[in-house]
C-alpha cells in the first residue's frame, strides 16, 4: 500500500527520476567513421585485443566499394550500405588497410555462400562502448554485438525458418590470403587466416588464430570453397571470379585463399543464438583458452555489461563540469578513441608472439605484451595522456618496446602484431620513452632502453634499420635528397630529418643525466640541424640537393592533395617548417625575428597551409605562446580549430584518427592544456572549454597525486581568451612543467570579460 501511494503521489506530483549521465553515456562510436577518420563502431574493450565491427566496404552489388581503389583502411564508412558480415580484430584510425577479417554473416533462406550475393542493406544501427547492433533488412535478423578483450560474442535474432550463420575467411582489409579450417564437434569451428602486409610492406604478415562456438546445436553445417574458373564449362564458371563450392558432407580440415563454414538451424520467430569467438596469434589452443576463461558461461547481456564497466570506469578518470552535452560527446569519444590503441597482444596466459621471429615469449606476470604501435602519431600527445591518466598501462607498453628491442635489436617504429612495417619516419620510441621516464614513471629497464637508443642514432646507415639515412645526418647535419625510406614512401628527406632533430633533442637530456656529456652535446648539435634547411628565398625549410644547393624551381605550397613532393612526407613546407618544436627561439632568430615569425605563423592560418589532419603542423596553434603578448592567438585559434573540425557528426574528426593521436589533439585542447614538444615534460596552456576538469590520477604513480583540478574563475564570461592563469594559488605563464602541474594540483583559468584578447 505504501509503495502504491509514493507511485500515485509522484504521479500526482508530476515527479520523474531521471538518471544522471555517466562519462560513457556522451560517447558516440559513430564519431569519425566518413570523411577518412578511419575509426569503426564495433564493439570492444579499453586497450583490448578483440573488436567486433560491421563491414560493408566491399561487396554490393550495384556500387562495389573497393579497399584499394580509394585506400580504404577500415572495415565500416557511415555512408556505405551494404553489409557482407561483422569482422573481428580491426585497427581504429589508421591510413593503411589491415586486419578486418573472421567474417560472420546470419542470413535466411536458400544458403547462400558467395557475399556479393548474401550481402544485405541494413538499418537502425545503435552503438556505445562495448555494443553494436544492426537491423539486417534483408533477412529481418536483428544482429548485435559485444567483446571482452581477447573475444567477441554476436547474438542474432533470428525470424521463423531456416536460418544460417556463416564465418567468411576469404574477405578481409588485410592484403595477405589463406586460411585453414576445421570443424570440431557440433558446436565448434577452428583455424587460422593469415595477415599483414601493412602498407604494402610484404615481409610485415603473421597469422591470426580463433576458435568459433554457438551456443545451439545446428540442424547441418560444412565448408565453402572459391573454385577456379574450369576449362570447358566457361557458361558456369566465370573468369573473372569462379563459383563457391558447397561442402555438405565433407568434415575434416580444408584450407585455401577463399574459404568458409556454415552452420544452418531450425528457428522460431525470435530465436536468439549466441556466436562466440576467441582469437589469439599465439596459437588455436590459446585462442580457445581466451575463450573459455574470458566467457566461462556468461550470457552476452552479462559480457556486455562487464565490457560497459570497463569503460566506464576508465573514462571517469577525467571527469568535466559544465560546457555543452555536444562538447561532452566530443571530449569523452575523443578518450575512447585514445584508449583503443595500443593494444594487448598477449592471451590470458601471457603467451605473445615474439617480435620478428617465429618464436613465442611469455609476459612477467600482472603485466601486458601491447602491440599497435604507430608511433610517428602517438609519441606526439598520446603516450603523454597515458602517462598522466593510465601510467600503468603506459609503463606496460613501454616495457614491452624494451623487450621488443631485445627480441629483434631495434626499437618499434610502426609495429604491428610482431612485425615492423617501417611506416612513416623518425626514431619515436626515444621521446616516447624519455618523456615517460622524466615524468616519474621508471618501472623498466632504462639501461637497455638507452643501449637501444646509442645504437640507432650511431649505426652507420647499411646497418641502421631505424635510421637508414643516419650518415649524412651525422657528417652534413641534414639529409639530402636522394636517401629513399625504408617504407618505400619516396625522398623524403627534410622530414626525416625533422623527425631525427626532435628525437636526439630528447636523447640529449638522457644522455647528459647519465653522464654522457659528450654523446649529450652531440645530439644537441646534431638537434640543431635544422638550419641548414632554412631558404630566405622561400620563407621555409627547403630540400638540399646532393650537391649541397636548394632545390630549384621549389614551391613550398606543393603536395597540399597528398601528391609525393620532394623532401616531404604527407605534406608541403608549410606543414614542415615550424616542425622544430624544441627549438622556437633558434628557428624564429632564422626567420628574422619573433615579429616576423609570428607573422609567418599567422599567414600559414590566414591562407589555408594549416593541415588539421594529419601530425606535422597539429602542435602549430601552441607555438604562438612561446612569445610574450601572443598567446591570445593560440586561444583563439584552438577554439576555432575545435568547433570546426571535432564535431558530434560522422565526419567529426578532420581526417584518419591515426589511433587516436588527432582525437587526443581535441582531448587535451578541451582541457587547456598541450603537450607541444615530444620528449620534453613541458605544457601550453589555453582557454578550457569546460568549467571544470577533474583528472584522477594514480598517486602510486605520481608522488602521492591523486586529484589534479582544472577550473575557469569565470565560467559565465563568454570569452573565448585567457586573462590570467594561476596554479597551486600562484600567477603563472601560459607555459609550465609537467612537476609545476603535479605539485600545483590546482590550475585556475580566469577568461577577459569583454570578449577580447589580454593585453
């Protein structure tokens, strides 16, 4: 009776309860799929091995998309229709394509085996951390997905009839084909697919393992196999694409480049059968041990659930206040796209591949093998956010670059899943590592971090896999033109020297702490190299010839569409020549002067050179408040950048995510404050967005830190300009110390009143 009065009375009353948001209720995985953000919405956990994604990039029949035709990276784009299946295990946010593959597919009627044919249109797709579902039109199945961090669970939905479920090993993103199959049981497929070959690199491929479980007996199941075309019967079997064979009684092993199994049922209107699959790169027997210890029984609702925690729990580590729902959507997609990558390699019992060799290692227990490391991005502002926000995952990763060394010699470059691709340039895992160990987190082995790091920046050139190009660097100071990279991208000199510059410049540091004073002012001058690069003649850096002259005719505008340009790689001059972060007074004195190199700076805006998508010129907004009087222009431009090109749309990141480097870009903008230089534990401020962020930090980690609180005086002031900046109650610059930060724990921002920038 009581319980019936408080419902009347809250009736009467008018009274609701509405639960509040949590950081994961703001996330929209739908961010970035078009406009080549390259990210997918499947489902996964933070930092884990499985993802499960839609994929409808090739296949339909009146608009076949083509992952080659235009570079496609990614399993899923928003603007596609036609779904061919659900891929496990995808990057987010690269430029290459890869991975993408173990496609499974639930459909109705006749068997249908070959995807141009059981593809469908679909709708009503929903999306958020740890979920996907989908209306397949075509079948009237109702497909949903989940994952733990090395599985994957699909429940289908299925009407009344005969129904199907079909795993595809002949589709996938990757360039590499084959796979093996064999049933085991009623219940159960296993085998393998081969991969790799990331960005066209043909010795980077490995193997993917799985096991495939439902939780219903079929009434049948079997193979497919692609036939080639035959002689003599050309009216059945085309040239141009063959015809799939339909195993039926055939059960043991089977194997080729365009393979697949089915299993077919009995279904009642609104039956739900669960697929689960489990994947390792270790081996079938580990991809079956993930399964079972991962899923041990629990029903997709409750795998959901757990996977929702997980990322919950990591997005509250920062919590905002104030600022719009829109710009919460965009700050908390933004972290979970900066926690997909890198991530796990090891399964369950800390078995992992070893890095460029067949052999297999084993994890130090209570730690994780990480793979994914696309560092030419993240050494930019990603390792910096792990490092502040999830040090333990962070020294993890960097252990495993330590081990990856000791395993093949060399620290990773672009690393993927064992194999070094030799994507992009530079030597980024050395201010990666430097950074992380500046800022206290010191759980791994430095010395041979440190052996590895003398051995890439003084190995001659024929011997050097990570600076192949190192002895003209060394002698001249600069690379000329002529020196090829090792990812086969073209003459790319200029940025590699670039790349080179920043890293010895974090070395340095290093090497002068451990009392290596004469390797220290080496790499201090060699840092410095740059200049040699500088042209009156054009405003910018500028390509050397090998007979030490300027490239001419040059035009520092060319390569704006991604078209090779001598000397620089995905970009113009403009997008290089204010790449010399740690050292802006050196590069402004070249330019003639603070004034004109402000000036210069502005123009690159003012005419359109800014390139918001991709990682050169991303840390140019900040450099305008190195120089007294201008941080205004930092303010205001962050803000313009952040309301034009992060957005809650589709094409709401301004090109490939790039695992997450360009939405940690937004992330830390949104909280006003910048890691502008890789390797050096310095940040610029800028005008926050919110009211205030609260970061929770590990004080295990950070000398007892728990709290570090970010807060605008003024919030009702409609400004977009940063009056004043205190820290730990004390006025300070617009620049300041990762230890500053620490010991400061409270950062207070008060915005001008007018509208108008600080004088």
């Amino acid at each position: 009776m009581k319980r019936s009065l408080i419902i009347s009375l809250t009736a009467l009353l008018g009274l609701t309860y509405v639960q509040a948001k949590e950081p994961v209720d703001y996330v929209n995985p739908f961010i970035g799929t078009t406009n080549f953000g390259t990210a997918n919405p499947g489902a996964l956990t933070p930092n884990g091995m499985m993802s499960v994604s839609p994929f409808n990039v090739m296949g339909s029949p009146d608009n076949r998309y083509d992952k080659d035709a235009r570079w496609w990276s990614t399993p899923y784009d928003v603007t596609n229709s036609f779904l061919t299946g659900f891929s496990h295990v995808n990057l987010s946010g690269v430029g290459c394509p890869e991975l993408g593959s173990l496609l499974l597919m639930p459909t109705t009627g006749p068997l249908e085996v070959d995807y141009h044919d059981y593809g469908s249109k679909y709708s009503s797709e929903k999306a958020h951390p740890g979920y996907y579902s989908v209306e397949i039109d075509k079948y009237n199945v109702l497909a949903e997905a989940t994952a733990t961090p090395r599985t994957g669970m699909m429940r289908y939905t299925f009407p009344k009839g005969e129904s199907h479920i079909l795993l595809n090993l002949g589709q996938a993103l990757s360039n590499e084909t084959g796979a093996t199959l064999r049933r085991v049981g009623e219940r159960e497929f296993e085998g393998s697919r081969m991969l790799g070959t990331f960005c066209y690199n043909p010795q980077a491929v490995f193997p993917i393992y799985f096991v495939m479980r439902v939780n219903k007996t079929p009434k049948a199941s079997g193979y497919w196999k692609k036939q080639p075309p035959m002689q003599g019967v050309e009216a059945e079997w085309t040239p141009d694409n063959g015809k799939y064979k339909i195993y039926t009684k055939y059960g043991r092993d089977i194997s080729g480049d365009d393979i697949g199994a089915w299993y077919t049922f009995d279904t009642e209107d609104g039956e739900q059968i669960e697929v689960s699959v489990g994947v390792s790169f270790v081996s079938v027997e580990n991809a079956r041990e993930n399964l079972d210890r991962e899923q041990h029984g629990m029903s997709f609702d409750q795998i959901h659930a757990e996977a929702r925690e997980k990322w919950n729990g990591d997005l509250s580590r920062i919590e905002v206040e104030g600022g719009t729902d829109d710009q919460k959507e965009v700050f908390y997609t933004a972290l979970y796209h900066a926690l997909i990558h890198p991530n796990i390699l090891n399964d369950v019992n800390g078995q992992y591949p070893m890095m460029e060799g067949d052999g297999v290692g084993t994890v130090e227990q209570g730690h994780n093998r990480y793979t994914v490391y696309s560092l030419w991005d993240t050494y930019r502002n990603v390792h910096q956010l792990l490092t502040l926000l999830y040090p333990d995952r962070q020294t993890d990763m960097v252990r495993s670059m330590v081990d990856i060394y000791k395993e093949w010699g060399w620290m990773p470059k672009w690393e993927l899943y064992g194999r070094e691709t030799f994507t992009m340039e530079g030597d980024p895992a050395i201010p990666v590592i430097v950074d992380t160990w500046r800022k206290g987190l010191r759980d791994f082995d430095m010395d041979t971090a440190y052996e590895a790091f003398r051995k890439s920046a003084n190995t001659p050139g024929a011997e050097n896999k990570m600076r192949p190009d190192v002895d003209p660097y060394i002698s001249m100071g600069y690379i000329p033109l002529g020196m090829y990279a090792a990812d086969n991208s073209g003459d790319n000199s200029v940025s590699h020297a670039l790349e080179y510059y920043v890293a010895d410049n974090a070395l340095a540091w290093l090497a002068e702490s451990r009392g290596d004073k004469a390797f220290a002012d080496s790499l201090v001058q060699r840092s410095r190299g740059y200049k040699h690069y500088y042209s009156k003649e054009s405003g910018t850096l500028r390509p050397i010839t090998p007979d030490g002259k300027f490239l001419d005719p040059f035009d520092p505008t060319q390569g704006e569409n991604f078209e090779p340009v001598p000397g620089f790689h995905e970009g113009t001059a403009w997008n290089y020549t204010f790449f010399v972060p740690h050292d802006i007074p050196g590069l402004a004195k070249l330019m003639g002067g603070n004034r004109k190199f402000v000036d210069k700076l502005q123009m690159v805006f003012d005419k359109g050179y800014y390139d918001p998508a991709n990682e050169p010129d991303i840390a140019y907004p900040y450099l305008f408040s190195r120089f007294k009087g201008e941080e205004w222009r930092t303010q205001r431009l962050v803000s313009e950048l952040l309301g034009k090109h992060f957005t809650t749309k589709p094409d709401g990141i301004p090109g490939n995510d790039d695992t997450g480097t360009m939405s940690t870009w937004a992330l830390f903008s949104m909280m006003g404050f910048y890691p502008d230089v890789p390797g050096v534990p310095e940040y610029t401020l800028t005008t926050p967005v919110f009211d205030k962020v609260t970061l929770h930090i590990d004080p295990a980690y950070h000398n007892g830190v728990d709290k570090i609180v970010i807060e605008t005086t003024n919030p009702e002031a409609e400004s977009v300009y940063t009056r004043s900046a205190t820290l730990g109650g004390k006025k300070v610059p617009m620049r300041i110390t990762h230890d500053q930060l620490m010991q400061g724990r409270e950062l207070k921002f008060t915005k001008t009143t007018d509208g108008k920038p600080a004088k």
